[in-house]
C-alpha cells in the first residue's frame, strides 16, 4: 500500500498470522517482512510491524524499516497519534453513534487467549458509528483509541452487537447462517484505514485498504 526507505504499509489478508505464538510457528507476515526485505539490503536490526492484527482479520498494518522509524512509531502508537479505523458488520440495531470505555481483561482460557470486561482490566476505549443500518445487521465504522487484544469484538458483543461470524465473542446462531448463506469463514472485520504522521518526515500519511472481496460479497448480498 505504502513504502519508503522508513516504513511499509502492507494490506495483510484474514488467515495469516502477524506473529508465532500460540502454538504457531511458520508462515506469519513477520517471516514474510523479513523475506522481502532482505533482498533490499543487510539489515543490522529486525524490523518489525507496530500494529497488530488477530489472525482472521484483514487490513492495514504498519512496519518500520529501520531503527530510528520503527522506534518513533511504537512511541507514537503507545501515546495514541496513530488514528486506526475498522470496517466491521455486526448483529442487532445499535445505537446511531457511541463511545464505549468497559475496562478488558486478558485471560487464558483452554490455553487460549479471551478477553473479557472487568473492572480491574486496562482502559480501553472505542468510537463507533452506524454506516448502513439493514434489517437486522448494521455496518459500523469504528476507532479503536487504545489497542487491546480483541477489543472491539468483545466491546460491540458487551453492548449486544457482536461482529458476525466471530467464534469466539459471537452469536453461533448468526455466525452459522452467514457461513451457509454467504460462505463466510472469517469474522466480518477488517482495518480499513491508517491516519499518522510519518515517523521521520512529518508529512501527513492516510492509508485506505478497500474490503476485501468475501465482505464485499456478503455487503452487496445484504443489500439485495
């Protein structure tokens, strides 16, 4: 999507994973960074992305290439200069417009990560606006503010309006329609947009990676 001398922006597809971890151990979009830029030259660091992605979600994620835009990046993310915008459809009629703060909480269930709302959990908070709202699905734009694992899944299902086809956080009845319906396999989650000031220049940089073509899918379905 982007790349100069400092950082890239790539467009990461649902069904790879960012990072090993949990029981993965090859093929994550960190091996391919790595693969691609090692044939620009000998790097003295890894680079590394800032953002990260759960593995079924698709979209924008940045990476800094060297040691310098890489640092500035992950100081930018933690201080919230960083304005990440998700496309996602959802199950129900929520509000118009809100702002959601429920405090979460990492667990480990089964030995895998859920998350949950607690009040001895991290702030999180997470804007969201109704961009279509159909029968009984809404698409809906959000800003994640702060970056906790799995927050607006598990923030839209604390308000009642789960993402579709979320395994984890979602409603099984709807998630198993959508997949024989529209052959969903993946929650309908996807970053859509990056807004930030370049780490090294400055210049303003905003980033937009459309949906991709099984959501677009399901979209044009829906609208009939």
């Amino acid at each position: 999507l982007y790349e100069d001398k400092d950082i890239l922006i790539v467009d990461k597809p649902a069904g790879i994973s960012m990072h090993e971890g949990s029981g993965i151990t090859s093929h994550t979009l960190m091996d391919e960074l790595h693969f691609y830029l090692k044939f620009e030259k000998k790097l003295s660091f890894r680079p590394a992305f800032v953002n990260r992605l759960d593995k079924w979600t698709s979209g924008v994620v940045i990476a800094g290439k060297t040691f310098e835009a890489l640092k500035k990046l992950s100081e930018m993310m933690a201080n919230g200069e960083v304005k990440k915008t998700y496309l996602l459809l959802v199950n129900g009629r929520p509000k118009q417009s809100g702002v959601i703060t429920k405090k979460l909480l990492r667990t480990k269930m089964h030995h895998e990560i859920k998350v949950i709302v607690s009040e001895s959990g991290k702030e999180a908070v997470t804007k969201y606006r109704v961009i279509h709202q159909f029968k009984n699905k809404a698409l809906v734009e959000a800003e994640i503010v702060t970056g906790r694992t799995h927050q607006i899944r598990v923030h839209m299902a604390s308000i009642g309006n789960p993402v579709i086809c979320d395994d984890v956080y979602g409603d099984e009845e709807t998630n198993r329609e959508f997949r024989r319906k529209f052959r969903l396999r993946r929650q309908f989650l996807h970053s859509y947009k990056l807004s930030l000031k370049h780490p090294i220049s400055g210049k303003n940089i905003d980033i937009v990676s459309n949906l991709p073509g099984d959501l677009e899918f399901v979209l044009d379905k829906l609208k009939g």
